[in-house]
C-alpha cells in the first residue's frame, strides 16, 4: 500500500461515525453453489467510490436494516476497481437476509478492517495457495493481486478442493486459471460424480503430490 493508499484510506475511515456503515448498492449476483453467493456492489455515493482502497486479506462489516450485521472478506482485488465483491455460505440470520436481496437492493458496508497481506514480502518468491470450498473467497482476492502483478513473483501453484463438483466455487475463476500458463492449477473433489473427468482426493493428500519441493 502507497503513502497516498494509506492517507485514503484514513481519510476514508475518519469521515463521520465510523460505526456507521455508508449505503452500497448490489449490483449483481452470482449462484456459486446451491447455498454459496457472490455479490457485486458498490458505493452508492460516488465519492466514497473513488477514495475507497483496501488491501488483499481485509474485510467489511455488512448489515441488513433490521436484521444485523456480519463479518465477509472483500473476495475482489484492489487492482480490480470497478466494483467490490463479497461472496457468502447461506447459514444464518444475516447470511439468509442477505440471500433473500437482488440486484438493486442496498446494504450496509464498514471497513476495511484487519491487517493486509503484506505483498512487498513475498515478491520475487514461489507461492502456493491452498483453499477448499467457500475458504477460496479470501484467498482470490490475493490470487487476482498477485497475477495481475505476474512480473514481481516467480512460480505460482493453486490447489483448490471441495466436496463434489457442486460445491466447487468461483468456477469461472478456475477456468480462467486453468488456461493461464503461468499459473500451476490443480483442482481436485472429494468425491466425483458421472460428468467429473478430474482428480478425486481430499486436498492434503493431493497437496503432497502436487506442491512444489521447497527449494
């Protein structure tokens, strides 16, 4: 994060009550899975658009009016700025509120919180992203960063895991790695069905047949 990222981003934060979330508006949805959604939105004031950053690894406070609030990563990227995404399991009060909205509907939205990945760390260096499930939403956010910054590091592997096929997330986000040459994509369920032509075994197993030897 830059010097001029750090002064938004505080001059973000210090506008008004910082316990009081600004209006964001869904501007798409998309079914992952059967109880798995992504949501597309963004600021309803324009201002608040433009001088919003964060970092890969942060995460928002959204709220439903009348329902509560919950914690969810921002799934998106800070080099991807035409929109904000979270993405969330159907699981309780707030998660089935936030299920039962459509495109139009308005949210609210604090953050970000917590400690960003600290990139300038890793560059020059192997990485190796492991997730399953729902657990791929933080992760893509540093995925799309580091890919959409290929020149700073070396040997990229992703070895994603669910269940079945059904529950694979971000299917598009997997094609997409898959047919990148610079990036090592390994995807693997716990059990196939009849149409499922790739690898079958729970993720530490294929980890260890898959990752790379440290060098």
């Amino acid at each position: 994060m830059t010097v001029t990222d750090i002064s938004h981003r505080r001059k973000f934060l210090a506008q008004g009550n910082v316990y009081l979330p600004h209006i964001v508006i869904i501007e798409k949805i998309i079914d992952e899975t059967p109880g798995v959604r992504t949501f597309h939105f963004n600021f309803k004031d324009e201002k608040l658009r433009e001088e919003f950053s964060f970092e890969s690894g942060q995460f928002g406070e959204y709220s439903v009016l009348g329902v509560g609030e919950a914690p969810f990563c921002i799934s998106s990227s800070p080099t991807r700025r035409d929109h904000l995404e979270f993405a969330l399991q159907r699981v309780g009060k707030v998660t089935n509120a936030l299920h039962r909205l459509g495109v139009g509907a308005e949210i609210g939205f604090r953050g970000p919180y917590g400690n960003g990945v600290p990139l300038d760390l890793l560059q020059g260096k192997n990485l190796v992203f492991v997730g399953g499930g729902i657990g791929l939403a933080p992760l893509r956010s540093l995925i799309w960063n580091v890919i959409d910054n290929r020149d700073k590091y070396e040997n990229i592997d992703i070895i994603y895991g669910a269940r079945s096929p059904s529950d694979l997330c971000f299917k598009y986000d997997l094609d997409a790695w898959n047919k990148d040459k610079t990036v090592n994509m390994v995807t693997t369920v716990d059990k196939g069905d009849e149409n499922w032509t790739g690898r079958v075994g729970f993720v530490p197993q294929v980890l260890e047949q898959a990752a790379p030897s440290a060098p």
